[in-house]
C-alpha cells in the first residue's frame, strides 16, 4: 500500500475523543468536520506548566525528502506509548509541493498525520485566509494609489508582493495595473507562495490577536516619493487584516494513525522563508503535554537554525533535545552517488558523503543541546551500511538509533523514544546563541555563513548593501536574519553536495519583514515562487464519485 | 444597534440540532465549529419528494442594495413558522464587496443568516478552494507551454484567466511570464473576481461530482497554433482541479436569527456570472422542506432571468412562486430623485419609477409563474407612498405586500408568507420558456434584449460575431444565453433609470464556457473584476483581543 491507501485505511477517532485525551476542554475545540478541529485560543484558561521540547531536524535532503516528517510522528507515537502524554506538531502542507513534486507533508507510511488527503488540499483554509489577507493588502494598496494616493507612495518602490499557495513561475515577474486610467497604475509586481509571505511568518510568530494585529500594522509596505517608509498602519488597513486572519491563527489539532494528538499549524517553507510551525502550536503542546515533538523544514543549515534563531527567542523555550534525521540514501547521494544508484551498497559513497551529517552534528551541538541521530531505515540500506554509519555518528560522541517510522509507525521508533527520553533529563545549562541580535546585519550573516554553513566569507550586491544601509538608518538592523538559500547544499549552489568549504556565499538583497521581526538574505539563486515539473503530481490525481481521492503523495 | 451587533447578539442554535430540526442525518453532517456544517452529499440517502420552490428577485437596485437577502431571511422565517418545515437557499458572499462597497450578502436587521461574520469571512471556505482550483489550472497550462508544449497551445489564445475573491482592480490587464526563459512565456493575462469564474458557476450547476468532473473537463482553455480547441481533459488534471473542489461541492449549513435552517452555497454575481446559488443545494432545501426559498441576485433582469433560463433547467423544478422585491427609495431613484433625497416624500418620482418595477413584473408574469410583490419597508416610507404603490401594483393584477423583515424578522414578513402560500397552491400550468436553447446564438440574445430588458435591438462586435461563428462552427451554439449587464439598468447604461426603451445593446465578447455550459455575452462597459472604492469598507472593519469583529456590513 503506498501512503494514501494506509492513510485511507487506518481507523481514525472522532477528534473530540482526540482533543478530550489531549486536554482541551470542550468550549475549546472548534470541530471541522470529523477528524479535524481548530483550538480556540482566545478562551482564557490557565496555562499549565511546560513539557519538552524536542526538535526534529535533517541533513541537506535530496529532492524527494528524507523522512523528517515521518520520523517526528514516529517519534511522537512512540512518546505517547511510553509517557501516555507527547503531542505533534508539525506545518501545514502547501499546495505548491501537493500539486506539483515533493508531495505533501504528513509523513509516510505508518507513521502519518491523518485524514491525509484533507490535510493535504486546503486542511481548515488557513494558507487560503492568508492569501485572501494578503492580496487584499496589496489590493488596497494599489487602490490607495489609484484614489489619490494621499500617502505620496512612489508606485516603484511598493515591497508588498501579491501571493498564491501555488507553483506558478509565470507570476514570478509581472506588470499589472494596464488598461488604461481606470483599470490602475501600472508597475512591476510578483507573487511569491503564501508560504514565503510575510503573513504566514507573522502568523508563526504571533503570540495572540493583539500581537498578530501589531505585527500587522508594522509591515514596511513602500516608500513615498520623498524616501520615507509606509506602514501597513498608514493606511489604516491593519484591524481588517487581522480580521481576514481570525480562525487562521488558531492551531489545528488531528490525530496521527496511532492516534497521537497532532497539531498542524503555520507552513513556511525553510528555505525561502522560517520554517517552522506557529509558536501559538508549539506552546499549545507543551502546554498540553510532556513532550512536544516538533520539527524544522529541510536540513539543518535552514529550518534548524532558524528555529533557534528566530523562533527560540519569540517563543521563550529552547528545544531539550535535538533530533537530526539521516538516511543511508541521502548520504550516499551526499557522497557523490547517483540518484539512480541509491538503492546500490555504496560504504565508500557513505564514508565521502558522511562530511554533511558530521557538520550537521556539530552545528545543532554548538547550540549546546542534546542531540541524536535518526537513522530512517530503507529496504535497501544494507546492514554493513547501516553498521557503518552508526559507528561514523558514535565517534562524534552522539548515538545513532536506527528507526522504522515508515512500516512500523512509533513500533519502529522506541529505541529513538527512549534516547530522547535520556537526552531530555540531560542539563546542559542554557542555550549557546549563534549571534547577538544586536550585532550588525553584515556580521550576523557572516555568522551563519562561516559558523553553520562552513562558508569562507560573503559578498554582498549593491542592492542588498543598500537595504542593509536603509535598515541601519531607520533603526531596523537589531533583528535576526533569515536566509533565504537552496535547501541542497551548505552553499548557495545547489550542486555542492556533501560539506564545501572555500565557498563564498552571495546576498543579491534583504527582504525588510519588520512585521515578523527578521530580515530575509536572498543568496545564490533562490526564487520566492516555484515552478512546476515537467509531469506535475496534479496529472496523477484523481477522485471517483464517492469523493475518494488518489494519487496524491 | 447594526446588523454585526445584532448577528453577534443572536442566540445561535448548536448546528448540529438545526441539522436534526431539517431532517439531515448525523452521518450527513460535518459541521465547521459550532455553527456551520457543511451537507455530506455523498452519502446514499434515498431522496423525499420535493417541496414548493419560492424565488426571490427585484427591481433595479441603488448601489447599496434593495434588501432582497433580508426580505429572503424573513420570508423563510415566516414559512418556517406557519408551516414548520421551510429551509432557505442562499449564495455565499464574495469578499470583494465585503471589503469594498455593498458589504456582505448575509440578509439585515433580524432577518438575517448568522455567524454573520463568518459567513462574510472565508466561511467554509468554498470560495478560496474554488480560487486554488482556478489558479492550479492555470499554472498548469502555463506550465504545460514552458515543459515544451506537447498539445501546442497557442499562448495568445488562452481564455482561460487567474481568479481571486477581491476587488483589484489593478490586475485586470497584465502582462505575466516576464523576467527571462525560466520564468515562463510572456504573455498578456487577467485575473477576474472569483464569483465570476466558469469554476464557480460549474459548482453551482453541477448535479454531484462525477457531473462536476465532466464539465471541469470539457472547459475550453486555449487554441493550438493551427486553431483546434482544447480542453482541460488534453491536459489530464480534470482529477486533480476535482479533487480540489471535493469539499467546496457541499452546501453548507446554517440558520438565520429565528433559527430556521439556511443551505448557503455557492455565489456567483449576477451582473457578470448566473447569479444563482447552487443546484445542489437547491435540490437539498427542496427534499428536505415542503417550502425553499431562494434568491437570484440583483434585479429580475438578470438574477430571475438566468434563474429560469439557466438553472431551471438543470435543476428540473420550476419556481412555484416569484417575489419581487421593490423598495419605495429605489423606485425614486428609477423616477429620477437624488440618492440624496431618498428619505423625503414624492410621490411624483414614486410613480415615475414604478415603471421600472412594473416592466419586472410583466417580464416574471411572461413566465407563467405566480408573482407578488414585496415593499421592504423602510421607516421613511411614508403612508401615501406605501398606498400609492400597492395600488399601482394591484392594477398590474398581482398584490403587494408590505413587509417588514429587517426589523421585525419572521414576524414582520407573516402576510408576504402567506400570500406565497396562497400562490403556490394555484397550478397556472408549465413555465413558459423565453427561449428555445436551440436557437441561434443571435436569436437568444435578441430575445433576451427585446423580451426581458425592452431594448430594440443589439449590436454585436467583431470580435463577438467571431466568437459567435466559432461556437456555430463547434456545435456550441445550443447553450443558454448568460448576459453580463450592469444591475442599475435594463439597458448597459448604468444611468438609464426607470424603463428606458428604444435602446440597443452592444455586445462587445462572448466568453464560451463549455463546462457550465452557457455562453457569456459581455455587453457595454461591464467588467468582471471589480475596483474598490476611495474608502473602502476595509478601513472601518477591526477585531479586538478577543476575536469580535466590529465595522462588517
């Protein structure tokens, strides 16, 4: 059976017995359909106190995924055996990756959030209600424009992208606003995915309404004619679009097929924008249980890193164990071994391409956290390998528990249970930080690039050297930085494999996203909005009569 | 208090007892928090017979509106009381308004459907899956043309244009696939307004999913190179845009303030789309109350007359009775008063407009299908004017009722109940049809101008004559005829008021749409993405801490 059909297959609980086992109190449950619900986070009940955290990340990822999202339900079912009180919580699959290559994102196999398919195509509307907000911002924007532009906005210099949740690479550059003087101004614009907006971050980050609403009206949307920045409070648009976001900034709870409450909230992507689920679903679960099982979107170098660099400090609890996800597979393709080979015993094509887990190890123990290696099992992986690499990971003084998420759900990741389980009573003492905030925006790139990509130094465009002087004058320069770089290598080439050293990354600019706190270094060739492939999974798709869906992934 | 006050101030029935209260089973139900579900439609149930259908149209509007949705609220409330078994069947609000100028579509005062905020936000989300669905299609077709374009679609001949539930007025012309070869073929596009996409009207028209896939596969999307049509179903992704709309094909439920159940789905506008709610819901209200009362959108020349041409047919029931509503102002306004002066006495202007609503009621009566006619009261109507109109419209044969819905809800529109009652016990015989499908494609037209909106004649344009000769050329002339009109007027002058006669409209397109299976006829100036205005409605809306929305109307 591939994951749809076991996801079609496994019996599922109706979500209040989900929620009631969780914690939630009825008043707080929002149901949406059967399976799914919305926490209403605006009840005012008292907050217990916090369980761990863990936080699963991943070595740089081939393009069809390591497992990450498998091995936290995993992990999370197999918690929830052991200590009866762990919860998931993951991000919510776009419709980009679901339509056209990499799939959804609610695991594999056995080990997989459910109702799968709904999960996948539109879940509760948040990213919709995101895109609605968004667009409706840039709508009245260029409408202000259009009425009188009382604001004196210079039309050129307008930051606020238009969005969908879609891979469409004809939206990437396009001139709007043609047809004559009542049909707009005309100018460049682009969509980017819902996923890299400004939104989908701030809604990750907020702690409440009230927050989200200030966040709102802090967006840097433009400049006048005479230089000086518009905010999104300037137009006095800021309580509308807190409205559009009203049920979206409540988390979602589901259940994985062993019935784990799981709760799905907030999708950026890691490589264009944070990575990593709403804080509002993450202190939701540790609120609700002794162990929250999160994770990171792609390797280390992004979702990883950002979780502790710009998630950490919002939302005021550092993960207790780190768990770095690893296959046998990606580290031969790591190694220099091709895509089609991977399924080949290959121990020297592991040892080469061992260099990327190993900086990977390294970074995530520089933040002085537990950490642990999964090894997410494959029917091919041979045991010499497998022996292999578990003695590479044992001599980094880490151990590497092999799991087997995707055929035996949390059966498969006990070992990888109990491991976490030790790691967490570990003290190491506080969180080292990778940067102080307050250091210059050049030197806090710099940081990233030479202490977890293993970079030389980085060369700046004039573009971005100008946003950088623009941030530094409007005092907008104290705020972490999010890099925006291909998910493949440590580099910002795609095609580094493994762990390059004596590269130099390049910025060609700054995103100013003083809404969500952070300032996006666009390196290498990175692009905001995806394309499709030349056979997008949409071709695959179907759904009988019944309304019984196959082919999505 | 305003309307969001008093929606906010009903006391609201769990949905799940409204559910029970209509006859749906547990099973059929899968409710969205606690107060809207949406209809299972797939599950077996053995259909009941079918109860009396009710339409609810009107005269030419003002720009604000004439109060059909509240006199539609009321009626049903009013039914539901004397009858015990009523069920309205209303469209969902489009977002466009709802943050720009006529605000939501949810009824007023206490005749209206409740969560009122909700309902105008997002919803249940139908609109937006019907957004993805749209633009998911038109990635793919762009996308289908940068993999290498198989099907050789000549990218100039695309007619298949990107949607969004917003007025945006500055993306009704543009240019997209700018900015190099891996960004797509550049090419002139559009985005219409959501509710006037062909997607929207096949949800409505479509009878269950298997039909929805087959006319989501016969759309026509382009031209290749050498002229041949071609259809969604040469691109293979008729599954996937299905699979996407899985959810949005359920109607959705929830009650008005005197909790009679409300089936809300489905919103195309009626000056640039069919104007009706969906079949499917349609269909539910009448097999599951001995009354159904639905509205068609604007004015009886657009809404009632696709209602009848369009829908009926797919729906296979014909109205047992009509409803046209007419309020004192806006028939001032059709003899010439000011907007302004709305508010003051004049009979002279009263009776000046009343030909509007008089041309109205003889186009319904043509039909063949009881009329009467609803005065939604307003406190500045005066006691002369009220007489002078139900006196003027008793000499057309058909009686005026006076009716009080948004401030005294059900109670207020008891006589308007049972004279509905009274009309639909008479049997005048089958509906008269206004046209035969299977004339040409001119003929429908003309008849349509001549017949329904008293205007001599109608000129085509080049480019609509080609249209025209394409569908004859095809076997894609024997559809319905759907008019694109401004509402304020029987001609496409949005300031000829009152019944302007000797005109001729100009049909400047047709849009063939296969999959909903009639043919648009754009006439004057009629644009199918609307703009916002200098102060939009967004300005006034806010949310506090505590997720209450205040400044929705």
């Amino acid at each position: 059976m591939n994951d749809i059909e076991i996801s079609q297959k496994a019996e599922m609980l109706p979500i209040q017995s989900i929620a009631q086992k969780a914690g939630f109190t009825e008043g707080e449950v929002e149901p949406y359909g059967h399976y799914k619900a919305k926490i209403n986070i605006f009840s005012e009940k008292e907050k217990g106190s916090m369980g761990k955290l863990i936080l699963v990340t991943s070595i740089n990822p081939t393009p069809a995924g390591e497992g990450k999202s498998t091995v936290t339900v995993g992990l999370g079912d197999a918690l929830n055996e052991i200590t009866n009180s762990a919860m998931v919580a993951l991000r919510e699959p776009s419709q980009g990756p679901v339509m056209g290559m990499k799939g959804g994102a609610t695991g594999g196999g056995y080990s997989q959030v459910i109702p799968m398919d709904d999960i996948n195509l539109h879940f509760t509307g948040d990213m919709h209600a995101l895109t609605a907000a968004n667009n409706t911002l840039a709508a009245l924007i260029d409408n202000h424009i259009q009425q009188g532009n009382d604001l004196n906005i210079d039309p050129r210099s307008i930051v606020w992208r238009r969005c969908l949740d879609i891979n469409d690479r004809s939206l990437r550059n396009i001139v709007i606003g043609l047809g004559g003087r009542f049909s707009g101004v005309p100018r460049e614009d682009a969509f980017d995915i819902t996923v890299a907006s400004e939104l989908m971050a701030i809604l990750c980050l907020s702690k409440d309404l009230s927050d989200l609403k200030d966040r709102i009206n802090r967006i840097l949307i433009a400049n006048t004619y005479d230089g000086k920045p518009v905010f999104v409070k300037d137009l006095h648009v800021g309580g509308a679009i807190t409205a559009l976001l009203k049920d979206a900034i409540k988390p979602n709870l589901v259940q994985t097929i062993g019935h784990t409450p799981a709760l799905i909230h907030g999708g950026p992507f890691a490589n264009i924008a944070h990575g990593c689920n709403s804080v509002l679903a993450t202190r939701t679960a540790l609120e609700h249980a002794d162990y929250a099982i999160t994770e990171a979107g792609f390797g280390a170098d992004l979702g990883a890193e950002k979780f502790l660099d710009i998630k950490t400090p919002v939302l005021g609890k550092t993960p207790d164990a780190i768990v770095i996800v690893a296959t046998i597979r990606a580290l031969k393709y790591n190694g220099g071994a091709n895509l089609a080979d991977l399924q080949t015993e290959d121990l020297t094509a592991l040892e080469r391409g061992f260099v990327n887990l190993k900086r990977h190890v390294k970074n995530m123990m520089s933040y002085n956290i537990p950490v642990t290696v999964s090894i997410n099992h494959f029917v091919s992986d041979t045991d010499a390998e497998v022996s292999k690499l578990a003695e590479m990971v044992k001599a980094l003084g880490v151990n590497a528990i092999v799991t087997d998420a995707w055929a035996k759900g949390g059966e498969g990741s006990k070992e990888l249970a109990n491991e976490v389980i030790r790691l967490t009573n570990q003290d190491l003492g506080d969180m080292h930080k990778l940067y102080d905030v307050n250091d210059s925006i050049k030197n806090k790139i710099e940081t990233v690039v030479k202490n977890i990509y293993g970079g030389s130094g980085v060369e700046f465009s004039s573009a971005a050297l100008k946003k950088i002087k623009e941030c530094e004058e409007n005092g907008w320069d104290k705020m972490p930085v999010c890099m925006a770089k291909t998910q493949y290598s440590f580099s910002d080439d795609p095609k580094k494999l493994g762990a390059p050293s004596d590269f130099v990354i390049q910025v060609s600019d700054i995103n100013i996203r003083l809404g969500a706190g952070f300032l996006v270094a666009l390196t290498g060739k990175i692009l905001t909005m995806p394309g499709l492939p030349k056979h997008p999974a949409a071709l695959d798709i179907d759904i009988n009569s019944k309304g019984e869906i196959t082919g999505l992934f």
